[in-house]
C-alpha cells in the first residue's frame, strides 16, 4: 500500500519549524519577547484577519521556542532548566532615577581622615558555647558583656545603685543618641534634596529660627526682661514710633492748623456727612459726642465737642 500521498499531504499542514521573514525577528530571551518590525500583508490581513493574526503569533512563539531550546540548560529534579541570558531591550523607566543621598557626618569624618569602611559579620563565635551567635540584638555577643558577675561599686553611689540598670539606662541611651543622630541626617538629606520645607537653605534656617526664639521671649509677662540670654542669641529689633518734635516752627505750626480748619471748614459732600452736620453749618460728629458721653466724660464736654470746643471761660 502506498501511503506516500498521505504523508506527503500531512506534511503540507505542518508548518516549518524555522521562520524566515524578510526583516529578521528581534529576540530577547531574557524578557521572553519578540518583535516582529515586518510590515503588514494588506491583502492577506483584509481576505483572512483572524488567520493572519494566528500566524504571525505562530511565527513568533516559534522563533522564541527555538531560541530558548538553543540556550544551555543544567539537569534538575523538575527535568531540564535553561538559566535565561541577560535581557537586551532598554526599557524606559517609570520614574527618574533617584538623587544620590548627601554623606553623613561620619562618612564626611572618615573621607577626611582617610579610614575604610570594614563591615563585620553578623555572627560572631561564643567559645563558652561553643556555637555562632548574633553579634547584636536578642541574645547577641553585646549583651553578655554588660553582664557581669562582678561588678564594682562606686565610693559615691547611692545606697540603690543597681549595676544592670545603670548597664541597661548606658544602652538606651546610646540607641537614643544613634536614633537622633538618624533622623538628623534624615532631616540634612530632606533639605539637600529640595524636599523639606520652604527655609531649606542653613541661612534662611537659622533667621526663622532666631525669630521664632525672638518672638518666644517677647510672649512672657516681663517682655522677656528675666529670660536667660543665650549665647549667640540676638534681639528682635521691632519698629520704632515716631512722634512730632515738641517745638516746631512757626510756619509749620500754621500750616498745620490751616489744614485742620480746611477741613472742618469743608463742605459735606456725601449724605452720611451732611446727616452728621446741624442747621447752622458748623461740623458736628454726633457719633463722636456720643461716644464721649457713653465714655463718661460728662455733659460739659459733651457741650464743649457739640459747640465748636468752647469750655466754662467761653462766652456764652
């Protein structure tokens, strides 16, 4: 029986398993990706959209396989593993990348003298143990120091001096010192970036600062009188009033009180002035004389305000 028409015809269906294309694939096993920069068939897309689609996915998933079959692999329990090369696509980020953080104090210190940056291990041998143990933390080398089991007492210590609090209180404050040490180079390192607040510069810092202790001064009842002075402290310079020099020439004094006649001499020119004004003409501040009496300045000067100043000496 021949069965060659039959194999041949089986053959026909199945596609190559090498793809060539007029533009070569672009393949990038490490991010399991393929470009395909070939321009699209107009006629095969339009007679068969789904079809042509199918086969340009086909063709790509192929040429990806087949690279990945290429790459070396290593035997495992789970069967053959192929370790994925680095990536070649340069991808766009997301974000920009991130400021260098300033130098602290310490790193600033040891650039200056020169010293190495040596990390040590996080375990550290215990030989009483006889097994590694961590160098800080629960249970760590540190810990074993401060406990002693002879411990000298100082000639003027207190009667309830107590050697493993004095031991404990030594380490809380040392991690009190370190955690404000951090949040200072945290708060160096705000102010470097452009991300603190709006005094960021060291200058504009410390004015808002000796003006914020400037105003704290002046908020007590004395004025800040009996207030210790600190050093380098400066005071907060205010506005000085300025008065009229009590002898003035005669020319400036009449030009003066000219000016204080135009003006009451001056004819109301809104309503609310001429409301405020009597028959005779005279100005009259009925809200002024008001407000003297409710004052308790009395009738008389309530008379003298309502009749043009004129007092007891006055003709009547």
């Amino acid at each position: 029986m021949d069965v060659s028409d039959i194999l041949a015809a089986h053959d026909a269906k199945q596609k190559a398993v090498t793809v060539e294309k007029d533009v070569p694939l672009e393949i990038d096993a490490g991010f399991l990706t393929v470009t395909d920069l070939n321009p699209v068939d107009r006629e095969g897309y339009e007679a068969d959209r789904e079809e042509y689609l199918m086969s340009t996915a086909r063709d790509g998933a192929q040429a990806l396989v087949a690279a990945l079959f290429a790459l070396p692999t290593t035997s495992s329990p789970d069967g053959p593993l192929a370790q994925l090369p680095t990536p070649t696509t340069q991808l766009p980020r997301a974000k920009p990348l991130p400021k260098p953080k300033p130098p602290t104090k310490w790193e600033q210190f040891a650039k200056a003298k020169g010293i190495q940056h040596k990390r040590r291990d996080k375990k550290v041998w215990d030989e009483e143990k006889q097994e590694w143990v961590n160098r800080w933390g629960w249970k760590g080398a540190n810990k074993d120091k401060e406990v002693q089991w002879l411990t000298e007492v100082p000639a003027n210590a207190d009667v309830d001096y107590d050697p493993a609090k004095a031991a404990r209180d030594d380490r809380k404050a040392r991690v009190a010192k370190n955690e404000k040490q951090h949040q200072q180079n945290l708060a160096r390192a705000a102010q470097v970036n452009g991300a603190g607040s709006s005094s960021g510069a060291p200058a504009d810092r410390k004015k808002h600062i000796d003006r914020t202790l400037a105003v704290t001064r002046t908020s007590t009842a004395s004025m800040g009188k009996y207030d210790r002075t600190l050093e380098g402290e400066k005071k907060l310079k205010g506005v000085k009033r300025k008065f009229d020099p009590t002898e003035i020439s005669a020319a400036n004094e009449k030009s003066r009180d000219l000016a204080i006649i135009s003006k009451l001499d001056k004819e109301p020119s809104t309503k609310k002035a001429k409301k405020s004004s009597d028959s005779s003409g005279d100005v009259l501040n009925v809200r002024r004389a008001i407000r003297s009496a409710s004052k308790g300045k009395g009738s008389a000067a309530l008379a003298r305000e309502a009749g043009g100043g004129k007092g007891k000496k006055g003709k009547r």
